[in-house]
C-alpha cells in the first residue's frame, strides 16, 4: 500500500504538471507549502526519532544529509526545488539530473522498510514532497504536450526510486534505520531551508508566502497529533 502512495503522488503530481505546467506561480506556491511541511516533520518527528537511538554522534549523519543534498543539487542543479526554467530546450532532461533526482528518491524510501502505518507523518512528507517536484518533472517533460517513451521512463523510475529503496531498506540491518533516517533528515533540513530563504527575495516580507510557510507548519502538526492518537 505504501509503495502504492508513493508512485500515485508523483503520478498525480506529474499530471497536474502536464496540464497546469504554464502556472509557475503555482508550482512556487507549492514548493513553499512544501517546505513548511517538510520542516515540521524534520523537527516533530525525524529528530525525535533519531536522538532517540542513543548514538550521541547521530547528529554528523544530518550533517552528512545536508552535504550529499548539496552534492545531488550539483547534480540536479536545483531541480527539485524549482530551478527547472534554466535547463536545455530539448524534450529529455540530462542524464545527470536523472541520476541525482533517482538517488535522491532512493535513499528517501529506505527508512519505509519497517513503517507498518499508512500516512504515518514520515510517509506524509514524502507524499508532500514528491507532489511538487513531480508538478515540475511533469511541467518540463510535457510542456510541448507530447507523449514520448523517453519521458515516460523518466517518470517510471522516478516514481519507482522511493519503492525500491524501501525495498532495499528490508535487507538492512535494523541498527543501521536510523542512521538512514539521519540523512535524510538532514536532506528534508537543507531542500526545505533553501525553498524558504530563495522565496523571499531581496530580504522583503512576503505576506503570502509567509502565510504558505505557516499553513505547511500547520498542515504538518495536525498530521502529528492524528499520528499520535
């Protein structure tokens, strides 16, 4: 069922960037609501969780998240959080990209080997996470409306990448979850940090996005607290 969730939420994310992939403002607004979401769950749930294992040193693997996110983006070069208009004009996203946005997927999906919940908060805000950047993959592959196999392969692995790393996850060592957890802790710290501070531009307050940044916090602690009963 979890495996389910997660390639619907880029498939469905994919659509809805196929056919409204023109509204950038509206991928942007996603992004930010995202972001508060992302964060929320960084901090009500991921942290707990991993500080919770006893490894004092638990808090370099976050570190180490932050880092390899960074590595990715050189890879992506930003793709997944919304610097897609600078790419090349050809209907096929680089090979690099493609690489950087599957690992990226991947290594989001191992610590889903043991949840046995169904929209558990951690699943929650990869479902949100993936809804935006797929609005982006969707927008890019499609913005000619065309229908190619190449762009649907793209779609298929990256809907795919989450799933087996879930899968992958089932062969891991159970001590070793939450070190897996850490780093992608720290990969939802730094992707969500840099939506933030890139919307508001020239240091002025944004009103609107700031109130996205809220109803993703919010959106993010009500899923919390219907977790927990």
């Amino acid at each position: 069922m979890i495996a389910i969730l997660l390639i619907l939420s880029v498939l469905i994310g994919v659509m809805f960037g196929k056919f409204f992939g023109n509204r950038q403002k509206f991928a942007k607004n996603l992004l930010i609501l995202s972001a508060g979401f992302l964060i929320t769950v960084c901090l009500n749930e991921i942290f707990p969780m991993i500080y919770h294992s006893g490894d004092s040193h638990i808090g370099m693997w976050v570190i180490g998240g932050v880092l390899l996110q960074m590595l990715l983006e050189n890879m992506t070069k930003g793709f997944e959080h919304g610097h897609f208009h600078h790419h090349s004009e050809k209907d096929i996203l680089p090979l690099a990209l493609i690489i950087g946005m599957f690992i990226h997927a991947f290594i989001e999906g191992i610590p889903l080997a043991d949840e046995t919940e169904v929209f558990s908060s951690y699943l929650q805000g990869i479902l949100v996470h993936n809804l935006p950047i797929s609005f982006i993959l969707g927008a890019f592959l499609f913005r000619n409306k065309k229908f190619s196999a190449s762009s649907w392969l793209i779609i298929i692995l990256f809907a795919l990448a989450s799933p087996f790393g879930m899968l992958a996850g089932n062969y891991m060592d159970l001590s070793y979850q939450p070190y897996a957890l850490a780093l992608v802790g720290g990969i939802f710290l730094h992707i969500s940090s840099v939506i933030i501070f890139e919307s508001n531009k020239n240091h002025n307050i944004d009103w609107g996005k700031i109130g996205l940044v809220v109803l993703g916090i919010a959106a993010a602690m009500v899923a919390h607290l219907f977790h927990q009963h």
